[in-house]
C-alpha cells in the first residue's frame, strides 16, 4: 500500500482539518517541534486504517482534541495494487467507514462501514480487534513496515504476516487450496476449541462438552438409586434375619407362657395345703408355749423352793463366819498395837546411837579447828615477815638517790647533745697531730692544751683549738694553723651549756654519770617492783582481814580448843582419834536399825493380816444382807407362782395334759408338710421367674414384632421406589450419552490433532525463516555500524534478542549493548523485513519510520540514508523528525512541516 | 407328562449397552413369556416350570411384578417356579408381592418340600440367597414310588474347570444321586443338554427364552420335556419362543470392496427393527473406502433396532498414500503424514479418526 493523501480532523491537537500529501517515489521527511502533531498524523492513518469505526471507549475518546466534543475523523487516499482507493472514517461521532475506489475523477463506493474495514484488512494482512482499538500484534504488514514513536523494539510478528513472509522465502506454497483446507480445518476445529486450544464455553460449548454437563446430575441419581438399592437388598437381608428373631422370640415366649400355666396350677394345688400346715403349726406352737411357760412355773417354783433351802443354811453359816472374825480381828488388833509402840519407841532413836554420834563430831570440829589455828598463825607470821622486807626496801630505795624516769630521759637527751656537740666541735676545731722526730719542747700558745709541752721522738702530739692554733716549737718556731673560726666558739658555748646542764640536773645525785646514774635508776625500779610483791603477798595473806583481826581470830581459837578440852580432858594430851570413834558409833548404828527393821516387818505383817480379816468379815456381812434381799425376794416370786390357785399335782397334771395335745398337733403338722413334700416343694419362687421370663420374652417378642413391622413398612416404601428400575435407566440413559460424547469428542480430539499437528509442521517450517531475515539484517547492520557487532540473532517470530560478535564467545544480549547500537539492531531487522515486503515481494509499500534514529549518531545516521536511498525505488518511506535538518542529505526528499499545515 | 421347561427370564433387566433399544429389549422379553403362552397352548403340556430368575432383581416395579402376574395367570396350565439367585426367596422381596395378588395356578414354591404335580412329583430347590456354595438339590429324598419324580433347580453344574467359587452349584450326578427323571435347571443362559448315564439326557438347562447380549449362543428357546413313565428317557425338544435377533458379526477386511460387501449383507438383513447388530471390523481401511465406514455406521444405527460398530481394530492400510500426496504441499501433508504414522504405529482411536476426517476435507466433505 502507498500513501497519497493524509486529511485529519477533530484528532487530538487537530481540532480542524489539516491534510497533506505524500511523494510515492521519494522519501517524505514529515518534521516539526515536539507536540506539534507529528505523531498524532501517524497514529491518525494507523487508526483510521485498522480500527473499526464502532471502537469506543477511554483509548478512543483520548482521541478528542482536548477540550472539545469533536468526532476524529480520518481520510486515507492510497493505493494498492495499481488501484487508488479512498477510506473516510469517522469516529465517536456520527461513526461510519467508507471505502471507495478512484475511477477516474470519480469515487466509486466500493463499501461501508464493517465490510470496507475488511477489505482495508485484507490489503494490510491485519486482523479485527475484539474491543477497542487494534493492538499492535494484528495490525498486520502495518506491524513490519511502520514504527510508531517507541515501537522500534521488534517482539516478533506472527499470523498472516509471518505466513506472508514465509511465502516470501518460499518456505510454504501458501496456495489457495491449503489456505482454503486450512480455513475449514480451523473452522471445524473452531466449532470445537477456542484459538488458544482449550475447550469453548458458554453457549458456544461444543456437543460433547454440553452433554458432558448433563452427567453429573445423572450420575448422582444413578448413585443415589444404587444406594437404594443397595438398601433394598440390605433391608431385605435385614427383613429375614428380623423375621428369624421374631419367630425365635415367639417361640421363647410360648414357651414361658406354657411353663407360667403349669407353675400356676401348681401354685393353686400348693397354697391351700401351705395355709393347713401353717394353722396346725401355730395350734401346736400355741400348746407347746402354754405347756412350756407351765413347765417353767414348775420348774421356777421347785428352784425357789431349792434356793430359799440353800439360802438359810448359807446365812448361818455367814453369821458364824463374823462372828469368828469379828474375834480374831479383836486379837490381831491388840497385837498390832503393842507393836506399833515398839516401833514408835525405836523410832526415837539410840542414845548410844546418838551420843557417839555427838562425840565423833565434837572430835571432828576440835580436830579441824586445830588445823585452822596452825594456819591462821602460819599465816600472822608470815604476814610480819612480808612488813620487815617491804621496811628494808624502801630504806634501801631511799638511800639509792636514783633519778626518776623524767630525770633520766632528759639527761639521756642532754648526754646525747653533748657528745653530738662535742663531735661538732671536735670537727670544727683545727687539729694537729704531731709526730716529732726528735725530742723538743713545744708550747701551746694558742690551742689546747695550752702550755709547753715536751715532744718526744716518735711520739704523738695532738692539738687542737679553734679559731687558731698556735705552737711555738723548739727548733721549728711559730707554728699557726688557722680553719673556720665562727662555729667552734659557738659550738663550745653551747657545749659549756649543756655541760652546765647536766651538771645541774646530776647535782643532787652526786654524780654526772649518766650510766651510774641509769644503774642507779635500774636497781629503784627492780626495788619497787619487789616491793609491791611483798605488799600484795602480804595483802593475800591477810585475807582482807588486818592484823589485828587476825590475832584475835587465832586468840578465839585457842579460847574454843581449851573450853572443849574441858569437856574432853583426855584431848588435853593429845588430839582425839576420830576413826576410832567414827568406828564405835557404826556398830551402834547398825545393831539399832537391825532392831528397827524388825519391828516394821511385824508391824506390817500384823496390819495385812488384820485387812484381811476385815475384808473377810466385811465380804461376809455384804453376802448376808443380799442373801436376805434374795430370800425375800423369792419368797414373793414364789406367792405369784402359785398365785393360779393350783396345787403343785393339778399344775403337773395341766401341763402333761398340754404336751400330749402339742404332739399330738405336730404329728399332724409333719403329715401334712410331708405332702407337700411330695408336690415339690414351693413353686411360688419358680412362679415368679417364670413370669418374669415371660415377661422378658414377651418385651422381646414385642420389639421384634414392632421392629419386623417397621423394617417391612421401610421395606415396602423401597420396594415402591423400585430402584432397580430406576438405575436401570439411568444406566441406559448415562450410557448413550457417554457414547454420544466419546463420537462427538473423538471428532474434537480427532480436528485438534490435525490443528495442532498443522501448526507443529508450520512451527518446524518457520524456523527455517529467520535465518535469511537475520543474514539479511545482519548485513545491513555492518552497513551501518560496522561488523564490530557480528550478526543479529533472531528468534522464530522473528525478534532480534542478541548479537553475536566475533570477538566474543557468545551472543551478546541486546540489552547489554548502547541505546545507539540496540537502535540500529531494531532498524536493521526492520529495513530488511521491509525490503522482503517491498523488493522481494515486488509491491511497493509504505514504510514510517518516527523518530527512530534519535540514539544515533551523524556517521551511522549517515549510512542509514544511504539505505533509505536505496530502498526508495521499491518503497515509499514517511520518517517523522524534529531535526529535519540530519536528513538534508537525503536527495529529492519531500519535507513536510507540521506547522505549515495548521496554517 | 408333558411340560415346558424355560428359565432365566430375567425380567426387568437392564440394557446399558444397547442404548436406546434397552426398553425394546425389555418390553420384548415380556412378548417371549406370551410365545411360551402360544407354545403351551398348541402343545398340550400340563405344567410350566421356571427354573429360577424370573425377575432379574427384587427393585423392579410393581408394574411389572403385576404385569407378569396378569401373564403367568394366562398360562392354561399349572406354573411351577422356583426363586432363583437373581430374585431369591427372601421376605419383602418380589415374591412377597406375588403371593399377594398372583392368581393360585401360579404356584411360587419356596419350600424344599415335594409337591404332587399331574403325572408325579416335583422337588422345588427354591434359592434363598443371591451367593451360596451350597448343592440346593441335596435335599432331595430318593423315594420309591410309581410317580415320575421331577427337579426343579438354579446353580451352576459343577465342572473342574470352573475358575474360583461357583455360585449354588450342583452335583453333575444330582438327578441319578436323587433317583430324578429329569432336572429342569436354570442359571445358564445358553440351552444346555448333558447326557447322562446310557446317554439319556436328564439333566438340562433351557437357556434364557431372550437373549440378553451380543455372545449368548443357543439362546432364546424353552425346552418341551416329555416323560412316559417314571424311569423312562426324557425327551426334549428346543423350541424358539424370542422376539428379537441378536447379530453379533464379525468382518476382516483384506482388500478394498469388502466393506462394501459387507455393508450390502447387512442391507439384506431382514427384520431389521427386530435385530440388534453388533460390527465388528478388523483388518486394513482403505483411504478410498473411508467413507464406507461411516456409512456402515449410519446404517446400523438408522436402520436396526440397534447397531454398534466397533472399527477399532481397522487400521488404515499403511501402503494407501495416495490420498495425502493429493493434500497440499507443505504443512498439512506433513502433518497428514504424521498422523497416519501415529495411527498405524500406536493405534490411536484419535490418530485415525483425524486421518479420516482429514480425508474428508481434503475431499471437500465437511460434516
């Protein structure tokens, strides 16, 4: 298709009508700024050329100028096939599409709305949209040969397009016959499966699936109807084995119900003869009790007879037993007492007992009082003794003189400055030492020691003084030896000092001597601590007491000793012994408590024997009174006994009388039991389990009765649904169905394998096409930019995806290369589909190209007009640009500029 | 005596697989119990027996329990029948319902007790369960007597090369055991004789008086039993009492022309409303003949009572090319390549359908 002719109106910026025309054999350069409609006049021819004129809604009303309610309206003149035709569409407003032919100065409608837009689809290899406006993938050969602004990325092309280039290549011999079979084939297919394979829906559904949809409810009814079934012959199987147990049941109760008769007979043949024996039993209980209670007033009678005998001879023996114990308790009571005196006499004590006692302790008391009289006199010497030396001591510390420790401490302190002084001085006086080698005299004019002195051969002479030494010595002559002269004197003064000190701190002591001194100051001390041992010893042996105290203790003592002494004269000689005495007063002792000891024993042996016999006589006492109680007592039960009047004879006659007639009754009684032996014992207990076994049986019968009932009332209402029928036809009716689906299917299954095995060939077919495409594009791209890039892979719908360098060692995906070179791939690949859609094909056709070469720069732009050049004899080309002057090199280019044709 | 012995009526049974002729089929086994009617009629015979499954579930309809009722009351003589395993004596089943209002001729025995018939005495082995390993002639007294002494019975004649459990079987020697003249079986649908000892057959099965499938043969028939004397050989006569033919036909086609054969032979079918067609193909389809094919299907199914081909086993002649080459070039003759290889390799149902509609349209025959 080539375009001649461009009229837009009411489409985006184009409120009013702008139209231009295009040169068929040149390239048209189509420029203006940005916004100023370029790509709107694109989109314009692109819309008004695929999209049905019915196409409504937000994508179509975006194509109003802003602001306003205008309809878009567009009109293509172009030709195809040497026939030049006319497309006017309007849109949203008043929507319609004609198509007319050029007939000279005339247009021929050719068709209207729905019919000329497929006519336009023809021509362009496009399909129809379903909604809205067409989408880039069916726009046909408009997909290949025109790149809107931002489409330049190729993502491959299929349908009539790829099958248009295919035949191209001569891969299919796209004939009408194969298209024809091929048409009905997916008509047929289509009747059955949707395009993308799956099955259609809706109202649309194919046989199969519809009857498909009519199994479920049916397979159900037939589950449910076999369930009835099953039911049925479940409950059948139930019914019998309920009927079973109902006749077991049945047969156990006419079994109980029999056994309950017999026992009733028997009861009723049983009770009378129960009642007999139970009267003849208490009519001869009834005599057997008068009888009994008659004996046992005989026998209470004679036995009270007996005991009132017994009872008399008892309590004469009792009234001689006390009275023989009153006696012997008069005896032992007078022997008890006389030795109760004995033992109150022993109790008092032993005088020999006691006054040996007595003396052992006098002997004592003197024997220890002695003792304590030594040692109060030891102590009184002692304690004089201790006075003496603490007398001495302090005569002795007296006459020492010593000094006290303050005394001492500061004539240590002064001693201790003066030798430091000395030691000064002696360091700051000037010495001379003097060694003569022969004898002279020398003298000491100033320095110590002063005078003249004799020097002897080989002997030592030391001088010294301060603050000059002079000697005059024989032979020599003046000697003067000089030093410091300021401290000496000092020091010697303060020497005198403290010289003078200590001479005066020693003055009383009568010596300066510091270490006689401290010796002297030693011995006070040593003396004053021995004093204080004496005086605290002595203070000990004082006791606190004094001296006085003391000694008049002592004078007590003595005062004591002599009184006992005069009790004791035989302890004037000597001290008494106390072990013999202690020895004496033992024997004494022990006799007595031997003595002692005896009379306690017949003391308590006489008291025991006394109780006894009190308790005896007490015992016998207490049996009398109650033998009396008894004896009375029975006196009266006898009154009552005999109180029926009867004499003893008459009462043993009744009660013989009453025995014979309880025999004679038990005899009965025996019989009668005897045959009721012979019945079988009770059968009342037998009776009632019987009855009670029957009254089980008959419960159970009962619910098996009801329960057979009710299992046939089920039963019936099963029976009456006749599920066998039922399922029977639902069988039958599920099983032509699924015959019906499984031809039907089959047939569906059967046009899919053929579709499918179709397209799986035309698949294998095209990958053979993609080849040629990239050698071609390839050979472009080197034109453009080089062979740096090697060849352009595609894939089997034809869109380039990498690059395959030399260099590199593998394919380079697009993606990694610059925006400039990604460009130049795209524009490759679609210059040489282009040129397999115009040169190949031998049709001239419209190629636009908007805005595509933005990346690129002058040099590749360069090449790429060259191409353009070149493809302009078998293509009409529409570049759309805002730098209109990069393709000023291109020769008899036609410009058009946008804003020209708003004027 | 003379009596006629069928069984295995099954009635009421379902027909799953002959689709839309299950009600014909059923309606069709109740014409055969009025041909029985016919036969009993014509012959004179003193009694029916019927060995077991007259109905073929105790869920049929009360209709039907009715409408048998009304049929058996319209036999002229005696009807002696036996539950079978199918409809087994068992309480609230359909022979409760029988005894309710069937007519007093029609004599539902459910107690292995003998019953005095014209001429002698039967001994009924009335099933009361649908499964049972059980001999249910055992109970059968050997009895001296003048009477012809008869079995009425349903199981299976034990045989050693019976696989597994058989259902109810019975003694082969049953008859001779229990000293019978003659046991009328039932369970097996095909007519049966088994000779017994000298060669006299006395023990038979009757077969079903309708066939109930494709593959039962010696169906459709009752047996017409005569007996002089107690101890004197049975003679049995096969009658044909069925209303419908089941055809059950086999066809290997070898070259091209026997499908066209076959198709006339079955054009020449008579009674084809009575006739319930089963064809099966086998051999090689021949490209040129595809549409035979569909043609012998429209046939069987428009024309008979009901018609089923199973061409499963024709596979397309694998040297018949001819027809692709006419295809256009390209994709789809390969893709007609294809397909046939995949028909002739795996058998596919759906490769050769596809072939032979792939034919079709590339014969410009679109359905």
């Amino acid at each position: 298709m080539i375009l001649h002719r461009l009229e837009v109106g009411g489409f985006r910026c184009f409120s009013s009508k702008v139209a231009f025309s295009l040169d068929p054999e040149q390239i048209n350069i189509l420029h203006g700024k940005n916004g100023s409609g370029k790509s709107s006049l694109l989109w314009a021819l692109i819309r008004g050329l695929l999209d049905t004129h019915r196409a409504g809604g937000k994508s179509v009303e975006a194509l109003r100028p802003w602001g306003t309610d205008l309809g878009p309206t567009v009109v293509v003149d172009f030709e195809h096939e040497g026939k030049c035709y006319r497309l006017e569409k309007n849109f949203l407003e008043n929507r319609s599409a004609h198509l007319s032919e050029q007939q000279g100065n005339k247009l021929k409608p050719l068709a209207h709305n729905e019919k000329a837009e497929e006519r336009v689809r023809e021509i362009l290899l496009s399909e129809a949209p379903t909604v809205g406006l067409t989408k880039p993938e069916k726009w046909g050969l408009a997909r290949v040969l025109w790149c809107p602004q931002e489409h330049l990325f190729v993502d491959g092309f299929a349908g009539r397009v790829l099958g248009n280039i295919q035949e191209l290549l001569g891969k299919q011999a796209m004939n009408q016959d194969a298209v024809a079979l091929q048409n009905r084939i997916e008509k047929l297919y289509l009747e059955y499966w949707t395009s993308q394979g799956k099955p259609k829906g809706g109202k649309d559904a194919p046989f199969w699936m519809k009857r498909q949809g009519d199994l479920p409810k049916l397979e159900e009814a037939l589950a449910d109807s076999t369930r009835e079934l099953e039911e049925l012959h479940a409950a059948q199987e139930a019914a019998q084995t309920f009927h079973d147990e109902r006749a077991k049941t049945q047969s156990r109760l006419e079994e109980s119900q029999n056994a309950v008769a017999e026992l009733q007979a028997r009861v009723a043949e049983f009770m009378p003869l129960v009642e007999k024996c139970g009267k003849l039993k208490a009519q001869c209980d009834a005599k057997r009790t008068e009888a009994g209670a008659l004996d046992g007033v005989i026998k209470q009678i004679a036995e009270l007879r007996g005991k009132e005998e017994c009872t008399g001879v008892r309590l004469a023996e009792l009234d001689q037993a006390i009275r023989d114990s009153s006696q012997k308790e008069d005896g032992l009571q007078r022997l008890f007492e006389k030795v109760e005196e004995v033992l109150k006499s022993l109790e008092g004590g032993d005088l020999q007992v006691s006054s040996l006692g007595q003396l052992l302790e006098e002997a004592e008391k003197y024997n220890a009082g002695r003792q304590q009289l030594f040692e109060m006199q030891s102590r009184l010497q002692q304690v004089f003794q201790a006075k003496e030396e603490i007398q001495r001591n302090k005569e002795d510390l007296s006459g020492l003189v010593a000094p006290d420790d303050a005394t001492l401490s500061t004539l240590d302190q002064l001693a201790t400055k003066r030798v430091q002084l000395q030691t000064q001085l002696d360091g700051a006086l000037l010495h001379v030492h003097l060694k003569p080698s022969t004898d002279r005299s020398m003298e000491i004019l100033q320095g110590f020691p002063l005078g003249t002195h004799q020097l002897t051969a080989g002997g030592d002479v030391h001088v010294s003084g301060s603050p000059v030494i002079e000697l005059m010595i024989e032979g020599f002559g003046l000697m003067e030896v000089t030093g410091p002269a300021s401290s000496a004197a000092e020091l010697e003064q303060r020497l005198a000092q403290v010289t003078r000190q200590i001479g005066e701190t020693t003055a009383r002591f009568g010596t300066a001597n510091v270490a006689e001194l401290k010796k002297r100051h030693q011995r006070a001390v040593v003396l004053e601590a021995q004093t204080t041992g004496v005086v605290k010893a002595r203070q000990q042996l004082l006791g606190g007491q004094t001296t006085e105290t003391l000694q008049e203790a002592i004078a007590q003592f003595l005062q004591r000793s002599a009184t006992t002494r005069e009790s004791h004269p035989s302890w004037k000689d000597g001290p008494p012994d106390v072990a013999a005495i202690r020895q004496q007063l033992e024997g004494a002792t022990q006799t007595f408590q031997q003595r002692r000891s005896e009379a306690r024993d017949e003391w308590k042996r006489l008291q025991t024997e006394l109780g006894t016999a009190r308790t005896a006589r007490a015992a016998n006492e207490r049996e009398r009174g109650q033998l009396s109680k008894q004896s009375g007592e029975g006196r009266e039960s006898l009154l009552r006994l005999r109180a029926d009047g009867l004499s003893d004879v008459e009462r043993l006659q009744r009660f013989k009388d009453l025995s014979v007639e309880a025999v004679g009754l038990d005899e009965r009684y025996k019989e009668e039991v005897s045959h009721l032996q012979r019945l079988g014992g009770d059968p009342r207990p037998i009776l009632e389990q019987a009855q009670k076994q029957q009254e089980t049986a008959t419960q159970a019968f009962q619910k098996n009765d009801r329960a057979l009932h009710e299992h046939r009332g089920t039963l019936k209402k099963l029976l009456d649904r006749a599920p066998y029928e039922r399922s029977a036809h639902l069988e039958e009716e599920i099983g032509e169905i699924r015959e019906e689906i499984g031809r039907d299917k089959l047939r569906a299954d059967a046009l899919r394998l053929i579709r499918e095995t179709i397209s799986k060939c035309e698949e294998e077919a095209t990958a053979g096409v993609a080849g040629p495409i990239s050698e071609r594009a390839s050979k472009l791209l080197h034109r453009i930019a080089g062979v740096r890039m090697g060849s352009i892979s595609l894939s089997d719908e034809l869109a380039p995806w990498a690059v395959e360098p030399a260099e590199a060692e593998g394919a380079i995906d697009l993606e990694d290369l610059s925006g400039g070179e990604r460009e130049q791939v795209y524009v490759a690949v679609r210059l040489a589909l282009a040129e397999l859609l115009t040169k190949d094909a031998g049709r001239r056709e419209l190629v636009v190209l908007d805005d595509v070469l933005t990346f690129t720069d002058d040099e590749r732009l360069k090449r790429v007009l060259t191409i353009l050049e070149e493809m302009r004899t078998h293509a009409q080309f529409l570049i759309l640009t805002c730098h209109p002057d990069r393709y000023k090199p291109l020769k008899g280019a036609n410009f058009i500029d946008v804003q020209q044709l708003r004027r | 005596m003379r009596f006629v012995h069928t069984a295995d009526w099954q009635l009421g049974m379902k027909a799953a697989h002959v689709g839309k002729a299950a009600e014909r089929v059923r309606a069709a086994r109740l014409e055969a119990i009025r041909n029985i009617q016919q036969l009993v009629r014509e012959e004179n015979a003193d009694f029916v027996l019927i060995a077991g499954d007259t109905f073929e579930d105790h869920g049929v309809s009360r209709k039907l329990v009715g409408e048998v009722g009304d049929l058996l009351a319209g036999f002229d003589c005696g009807v002696y029948l036996i539950p079978g395993n199918h409809d087994h004596w068992t309480l609230g089943g359909v022979w409760d319902q029988a005894r309710e209002r069937w007519s007093k001729r029609v004599h539902v025995l459910t107690e292995a007790k003998a019953v005095e018939v014209k001429g002698g005495w039967l001994y009924p082995c009335p099933l009361t369960q649908r499964w049972s390993d059980q001999d249910p002639t055992e109970w059968i007294p050997q009895e001296s007597g003048d009477g012809i002494r008869i079995g009425l019975a349903h199981g299976s004649l034990r045989s050693p090369l019976w696989e597994g459990q058989q259902n109810h079987p019975i003694a082969t020697d049953a008859a001779q055991r229990s000293g019978l003249d003659y046991l009328a079986l039932g369970d097996w649908h095909s007519v049966k004789e088994v000779p017994g000892r000298g060669g006299a057959v006395r023990v038979a099965y009757c077969g079903t008086p309708e066939p109930t499938n494709f593959g039962e043969p010696d169906s459709g028939y009752v047996l017409l039993v005569d007996i002089e004397t107690h101890g004197s050989r049975p003679r049995l006569e096969k009658r044909k009492v069925s209303q419908l033919d089941w055809w059950n036909l086999q066809a290997e086609i070898h070259e091209a022309g026997d499908l066209g054969r076959l198709i006339k032979t079955i054009k020449q079918r008579p009674n084809p409303s009575g006739t319930l067609v089963r064809v099966r193909l086998s051999g090689m389809l021949f490209a040129t003949e595809a549409e035979l094919v569909e043609e012998l299907l429209e046939l069987v199914s428009k024309r008979f009572l009901y018609g089923q081909v199973d061409d499963s086993a024709l596979i397309p002649n694998p040297k018949d090319d001819s027809w692709i080459h006419n295809l256009p070039e390209g994709s789809i003759r390969d893709a007609a390549k294809r397909i046939k290889g995949i028909a002739h390799d795996d058998k596919d149902p759906v490769a050769r359908r596809a072939l032979l509609q792939l034919y079709d349209l590339a014969n410009g025959e679109t359905e």
